[in-house]
C-alpha cells in the first residue's frame, strides 16, 4: 500500500483543543482556550479534510499534515501560541500517520516562522510546495 493509498487520521477540533490546553498547563502558552477558538477549529479540521465537488483539495497525507501546521499559524485562532500548537500537532500528525518529515538544513520552529511570515494569497501552493520539500 502506498502512502497516497493510506487512509488519513485526522486530528479533530477536540484533539488540537487537548494540545494547546497540554501547553498552557505546562505554562507554555500565557491564556486558556477560549470559547470561539473551538468554533474555528472545527471549521479549519473540516476544510482540511473535506472534499468538493468529490475532489479533496489536499490529496496526499503529507499536503494534509502541512496543512494542519499552516492553518493553526495562519488562522491565528489563539491568543497566545500558535506556533507552538502548529509544531505539536503537526509532529502529532504525522506520528499517528506515519509520516517522516526531513527537515534538512532547517527546524520545524524555524519553518513555522516563515509560515507564519508568508504573505502570498495563494496557500494551496505554498501547502504544496512545503509537502514536497519535507517529504521528498
């Protein structure tokens, strides 16, 4: 079976919520969830692992666990820590399905921040093209 045959597993809305309060009990974060970030989070979980019009718009695992590291960082749906929730629930990710990034000649906290700093409009590209960098 190859990678693109895999069945995805998802993090849920619940499963990032769990992360970032990990972070804050840990005193890595400053603020606790608040109620709208559950709402957003729901909405970026769905959109990431939805299809439209029958076509997935992410259609490898890898486009879809760098989604995930994009969407918390860009979305900006907490107060404090997005980053570092992206980082963890991308690690996590690609943990429970059983994807190896090669980060070469960088960090997954130095990627973050030029996610994070990217200013194009078109995300799916950049989605795509940070995929194929970490996974090649």
């Amino acid at each position: 079976m190859t990678k693109e045959e895999k069945k995805f597993l998802p993090l849920t809305s619940e499963n990032i919520c769990k992360i970032y309060e990990l972070l804050y009990k840990e005193g890595l974060v400053s603020f606790p969830v608040e109620d709208c970030a559950t709402d957003k989070i729901e909405t970026l979980v769905s959109s990431i692992n939805s299809s439209y019009f029958g076509t997935e718009i992410y259609s490898s695992n890898e486009e879809k666990a760098v989604a995930y590291l994009y969407f918390i960082i860009k979305d900006h749906i907490f107060i404090d820590g997005n980053k570092r929730t992206a980082c963890l629930s991308f690690s996590i990710v690609c943990d429970l399905n059983g994807l190896e990034p090669n980060y070469k000649d960088f960090t997954l906290d130095s990627l973050a921040i030029v996610l994070e700093q990217y200013r194009g409009k078109d995300y799916q590209k950049i989605i795509k093209a940070v995929a194929e960098i970490l996974f090649d």
